[in-house]
C-alpha cells in the first residue's frame, strides 16, 4: 500500500498541488510554482518507471540464469516438455540381485524415472538408467557395502523427471527428496534414507557456498554413516562426463578431517587406453617451490601404486603446480587408486593441504578423422 502511494499519489499530488497554484495564485510566481512542482512530479513518476524497467531487468537475467542452470542439469529448457526415450528397455547391465532390487525395478514409478533424460552436461550418456548401469558396473563384486551402493545407484536420480521446472525449489520440487520419500516405502535404513536424500548437497556447496571448506563440515555431521555417504557420492561423481574436480576437492577435504574411507578397487574393466590425469593446485609464488617439492616426491612414491607415469610442472607466474599422470588403463580404475594417493598424500606431505584443488580432467589423443 505504501508503495502504491509513493510509485503513483506522490506524483499525482504534485502535479494536483500545481494546478491550484496555478488556479488560485494571481502573481505572476504562479506559473513558475506550476512549472516546478508539476515538474517534480512527472519526475518521480519517470524515475519510478525507470526503476522497474530496472528491476524487471534483473529479474529477467535472473530467470534467465535459473533457465541455464535448469538446461545443464535436465538437457531442457523450462518450458520445455521433459525429454524421454521411446524405448522403456533397461540396459542389460541392470539385472536384480536380490528381491529389493527385484521390487524397485518392477515399481512403475522407479521405472518411468530410469527411462527419462537427454543427453547433457554432467550426463552425456542420456538416460537416468544409462548413468546407474555405470555406477553398478563400479562396484566391485566383494565390496562389503555392494547392497547398499547398488540400492542408492537405483533410486538416486530416478525423480528428475518428477521436478517441476517452472516453480522454485522446495523439498516437494526436488528430487532427493522425492527419492528419499519413495526409498521409505522399502527401507527404514536411515543411512540410506539419508545418503540419497542428501547426496547432491555436497556438489552444490563445492559450486556455490562462500567457503565451501567451512559449509561441508556441518553436512558430514549430519550424516549417520559418512563412510556409505562418501563411497557413493565417490561412485556418483567419477562417471563418464562429471566435472572430476569436484572429486578431487571433496576427496581432499575427506583426508583433511580424516574421514576420507578405504575401499576395494574395482577390477580392471578390460576397456585400456591412453590417458592422461591432470591436477592443478592454486599457490601463492612463496610456496610453489614446496608444493612441487612434495608433488614430485609424491610422484616418486606412489609410482608403483598408480602404476603410472608422474611428472610435476610449474607456471611461470608461481600460481600453479600441476601434477600430471599418464596411464594405460580403465578410466575409473585409475580415479579409483587416486584415492588413496589423495589420502597419503595429505598424510605424507601436509603441506598439499595450503594449495586448493583448482582443476582435475583426465584427457585422451585427439581422435581425428
């Protein structure tokens, strides 16, 4: 109501306050009176025009922001109907191998989830079932928490379609939440419960916290079993296509506090190829020199471990250290042993832990022709 008065009584006060003037003033100071508060107000009506012309602006560019990040995420604009595949087949590599898997996959919701996706950032295999057949093809056979993992590889992400695109987020608009919901039909397990309902927290402080270090330690407290949390968000984030240095931060920041876990490697995937793993650690000129010390100490210690090739570089600039690993071999195989290198890196060198975790991408030879 306030804001009505001054946007548009203000204005029109003004100017009715210059027309009596005018009207009732004889002396010639009428017209200049008339002149100057009329004047005023048609100003202050411009200027509250101006301003919202402004602030719809902002809000535009805002929406517009929301819009590409909905994009990245679902491979479709807002507006836009979800995408789904024609076929409604699961690839061959989901098979159930007990009844709680049996009766999730016969769950037409969970199924309609598992069909959906496009092809997009973070996801170019498309389908929701083509990245948890890759999940499931991570964990190894004797890993004591293969039922666990393989449950939340399930349902994880098999509520993205149910999102609503054109309203804001709220745990009814959000598909951990809504995974966690549907997961209580069949487990009262709260580590599970838990593990799903909040297994994209951490990539979203990585992204946008303002000292995302600081905000992750009050999640992990949170969480009833934070060995399960990490094994799958480890599981979740070293897929074909996801940004590997979100792994890499949040594998440091695990060793940091000491609660980064052990787990079994995954048997080579009989899949070898060239490969080239780089990392970059931020530093200040000062301390470039000990960092590539102790990365090139590393190097020497975890060869035999990596069974890879190491080599440290440095900028120019002392901004950067980048440690480089060339391997033949599976790509997940080799993200899988980084972790422990991570771990007794720290452990070895705390030195690592004053440098930021700037940048992870594992490059390939250029295909051409």
């Amino acid at each position: 109501m306030l804001l009505n008065a001054v946007r548009y009584g203000l204005p029109a006060l003004l100017v009715l306050a210059g027309l009596a003037v005018l009207l009732i003033d004889d002396g010639t100071a009428r017209f200049d009176g008339f002149a100057m508060l009329v004047g005023a107000g048609l100003s202050v009506a411009l200027l509250n025009v101006l301003f919202r012309f402004g602030a719809a602006g902002d809000r535009e560019r805002e929406d517009e922001e929301r819009a590409r990040d909905f994009f990245s995420e679902h491979g479709h604009w807002p507006d836009e109907r979800p995408p789904r595949l024609l076929s409604s087949n699961m690839p061959a590599s989901i098979n159930p191998e007990t009844q709680l898997e049996r009766d999730l996959l016969a769950d037409p919701q969970l199924r309609a989830g598992l069909v959906w996706g496009a092809p997009r950032s973070g996801h170019p295999e498309g389908r929701v079932a083509d990245h948890v057949a890759a999940i499931l093809a991570a964990i190894a056979p004797d890993d004591p928490l293969r039922s666990d993992l393989r449950f939340l590889a399930l349902v994880h992400d098999s509520f993205k379609a149910e999102v609503r695109p054109h309203e804001r987020w709220s745990p009814d608009n959000d598909h951990a939440t809504l995974g966690r919901r549907f997961a209580e039909r069949y487990t009262s397990d709260e580590r599970l419960l838990t593990t799903l309902e909040l297994h994209d927290e951490p990539y979203w402080i990585w992204r946008n916290a303002e000292g995302p270090e600081q905000a992750l330690q009050p999640l992990l407290a949170r969480l009833p079993d934070t060995e399960l949390f990490a094994r799958f968000i480890e599981l979740d984030a070293a897929n074909e296509g996801k940004d590997l240095t979100f792994l890499w931060w949040f594998r440091r920041e695990l060793a940091i506090t000491g609660r980064l876990p052990l787990h079994p490697h995954a048997a080579p995937a009989g899949d070898e190829e060239d490969i080239v793993y780089v990392k970059a650690f931020a530093t200040e000129p000062q301390q470039q020199l000990a960092i590539a010390h102790a990365a090139n100490e590393l190097v020497r210690d975890q060869h035999a471990r990596m069974r890879a090739d190491g080599e440290v570089l440095t900028s120019d600039d002392g901004l950067r250290v980048w440690l480089v690993w060339r391997w033949r071999g599976s790509r997940r195989e080799l993200i899988d042993r980084d972790a422990d290198v991570v771990r007794e890196a720290l452990a070895a060198h705390p030195v690592f832990a004053d440098a930021r975790a700037v940048e992870a991408r594992v490059f390939r030879a250029a295909r051409v022709g």
